[in-house]
C-alpha cells in the first residue's frame, strides 16, 4: 500500500500576514468541542521581517505536524485532503492575505480583540511584501485579500497596493473587506482601474441595530460610501449580512433590503453569513436566511450567495426540518426560491468543491435530478471525477442552453464574471436554494 500524505491546497500556496504571526490559513471550524483554525506558520519576532525560505521552511514544518496528527490548528479540519505525492514546498503564493493591524474603528460584538485590539505589526510590512516581490514569491499570485482592522485605515495601505502592483502579476486584484465607515480615495481609484473588488458587513437595517451590532452609530456612513464606490462599478462590491441574535427578525431584513435599494445598491453582490463563534446554526436563524434571500430575490436582486458552512446546513436539513421550512416559504409566498429537481432536470454545477460534495451527497435535490455535469476554474482538477462525474473545463458553458448553479462562496463573483464572459449573458444563471 502507498503512502498517503495529508496536505491542503492553503498550506501550499496562501499567505495570511497577521500584526505578530504569519499564517497558512483563516478558515475557522469546530471539532471536539474546539475552535480551531488560524493555522499558524510563523511567530513573529520584534522588528525581525521574514523571509521567503522562512516561508518555505515553516510550511514543511506545519506539513510534518500534520502527519503525526501534532498540530492543533489543523485537526479535524475538512479542507485536508490525500495525496500519494508529497508536496514540495517552496515560498510561491498564490493567494495573499493581509492583515497586518488590528486597528478599527467599530467595534462589532461578534468580533474579537484579535481584529479590534489596536495591535500594529512587529515588522515592517511593506519590506515584507517588497521581500516576497523581489523573490518572485508573488509571481503567480493572482489575489491579495486585506483584512484587519480596518484595512484602510492604515498610512502604508495605498504604499503596499501600489508597490504589488509594481512587482507582482499583472493580473493580481484586491479583495479589501471594508466597513467602509470611511471613504477611502485609494479605493476609488483601483475601482476605476478595475483592480479592486470590496466586501463591507453592513448587519442591519436600522441605524439602532447597527448600533447594538457594529458597536458605532454609522450606518448613515456606511451605506453613503457603499453608493459611493457601485457607482465606479457595482460588480465589484459585495454587501454581506451577518445574521446574530440581535438582527434575524423580519422587520429588520425588510429595512435593510429597504436601505439597499435606497441607496442604490440593486447591482451589487450580496453574500449571507453567520457569526462564526456559533458551532451550530440554529433551525430560526435558517428561516431567517431564507426571509433575506427571497426578499432580494424578490427586489430583482440575483446575485446572492450564502457561507459554505450555511449551504451545508441546507444540505443535512432533517426530514421535519425540511418540511417546516417549505411551509414557512409558502406561507411567505416565497417558496419559488427553493430549486426543484423535476423543473430543472439537468443543469451544470459551477465548482467542484466542498460545496458541491457537500450538496451533492446529503441533498433531496441531487437523489431527484435526472442529470448534472460538474464544471471548475481549476485546472488542477479538471479531468478528475467527483460521484463519477469527470470534472469538466467552464468552455463547455459557452455551447451550452442548460442552467448552471454556482457552487461557491468564496469566488461567487469571479465565476458569475466568467459565465457572463463566456455566454454574453446571466440568463443561465439559476439563484436559489438546493435543499
């Protein structure tokens, strides 16, 4: 029997810059009673900058750990996969995230010190990236992701944007997660460059919700700049809801979707998450999801894509689970947002992922379906098979009359730009829920 390695696609090729460590990973998940993730690569020492073969040194070390089953951060965690081959690691990225202060100016209950606490970096960030440049680490890196804190607060962030942009791919863009209390000039401009895409949380749909959630009474602030920025381009902003205790009820998702609509945010992306403390996602919070979504869905607003740990939720609904839901749907006249099987009867499935195994193997809707072809972006996997379905290139698309169902979160609005690049149109596009 051949040896098997356990690895993942993020300790091999991301970077997440942290104020005092440098990471391979920000997913977040439970297992045994633990949150784990965060997978840490490197401790940073007080005005020390890494260097690439620090990179590369310490991804075999956290790789090594993994296999003795010895590092904390990764146990359990679904992302790892098998491979006969192991990797060979080196300091290459492809995707880069960074956080590099926890300086912010709200301060959001379901957040932590780690993102709010005032820290700034132990090293110099921008010789850091310049190392990674000068390197050709950044070479194939085709996405930066800016996290916090609150990116743009920082004096170095326009320094570092433009210094990747000097050195790095020239296809790489910038994914800033905003909360946009702010306007930002340097936004604006990697906006009209078609450089940048933006995501801000807005959690409310009332300024005294706002209040309560994102801890500032700026919910005027932020809807202004968010009307700001979709004016350059509507396409590249993401508006994402996330759903606590405080703001699930259906009067507040009304005054929301109200706001966004006000404000003139119809064309932008929305994404619905949840506070990620919560292990499990409670049955209410579900139907609230379901409220949102089809009040969108409802105001003539398509794009709309849910957390991977919401889809999967959806995914493993209980019989009884199941049937409440359709009956609160119909109840609301919404139940047209469920996908039915026996309408659609064959349709492609953008992304091969855990989303789509996830789907795919626990949902009524897959046992139901007469037939579905899975397409993906990566070319890594195109060719393999998933539940006996080969993986297929997205050129299939462009020929092709059937639906198509985008099985991601995380890169929604690059797939929605490549089936619009392909077909000329989002006709094929198919929203909704696969439960």
């Amino acid at each position: 029997m051949k040896k098997m390695f356990k690895t993942c696609k993020h300790l091999e090729d991301s970077l997440y810059v942290a104020p005092n460590e440098i990471r391979a990973c920000c997913q977040r998940f439970f297992y045994d009673g633990k949150m784990r993730g965060d997978a840490k690569l490197l401790q940073i020492k007080e005005n020390i900058t890494p260097s690439a073969t620090n990179i590369k040194e310490a991804r075999e070390k956290l790789f090594n750990e993994i296999q003795d089953d010895k590092n904390e951060d990764c146990k359990g965690c679904i992302f790892l996969t098998d491979t006969e081959k192991k990797p060979n690691f080196n300091s290459k990225i492809s995707h880069l995230s960074i956080e590099h202060h926890s300086v912010c100016n709200l301060r959001c209950n379901y957040c932590s010190k780690i993102y709010y606490g005032g820290k700034k970096s132990k090293y110099n960030v921008v010789e850091f990236i310049s190392y990674l440049s000068k390197s050709n680490s950044l070479d194939n890196c085709d996405q930066v992701v800016w996290g916090g804190g609150e990116p743009t607060l920082d004096k170095s962030f326009k320094e570092i944007l433009e210094d990747i942009h000097k050195h790095a791919n020239p296809k790489i863009y910038h994914r800033v997660f905003t909360n946009a209390v702010r306007y930002s000039d340097a936004v604006t401009k990697f906006l009209e460059k078609g450089l940048i895409k933006i995501t801000t949380s807005i959690d409310a749909g009332t300024e005294e919700t706002f209040k309560i959630v994102r801890g500032r009474a700026k919910f005027k602030n932020v809807f202004e700049n968010l009307k700001t920025y979709s004016k350059v381009d509507a396409t590249k902003i993401t508006v994402k809801y996330i759903f606590t205790d405080e703001n699930h009820n259906e009067k507040e998702i009304d005054a929301f979707v109200d706001n966004c609509l006000k404000y003139d945010l119809k064309n932008c992306n929305y994404q619905i998450s949840l506070n990620y403390k919560n292990s499990n996602l409670e049955f209410k919070i579900l139907k609230s999801i379901t409220y949102l979504f089809s009040t969108l869905f409802k105001n003539n607003i398509k794009k709309i894509f849910l957390d991977d740990h919401i889809m999967i939720r959806f995914s493993s609904l209980t019989s009884f689970e199941l049937l409440e839901l359709k009956t609160y749907l119909t109840e609301n006249n919404t139940a047209d947002i469920l996908i039915d099987p026996l309408k659609i009867k064959d349709m492609i499935i953008y992304g091969a992922g855990n989303i789509a195994r996830e789907i795919i193997s626990k949902t009524n809707f897959f046992k139901t379906i007469e037939n579905y072809d899975l397409v993906d972006g990566d070319k890594s996997i195109i060719g393999k098979s998933l539940f006996s379905k080969k993986i297929m290139s997205p050129s299939i698309i462009k020929n092709d009359n059937r639906n198509i169902f985008i099985a991601t979160a995380q890169s929604y609005d690059d797939v929605y730009k490549n089936i619009l690049s392909l077909k000329d149109n989002d006709k094929n596009i198919i929203s909704g829920l696969i439960v």
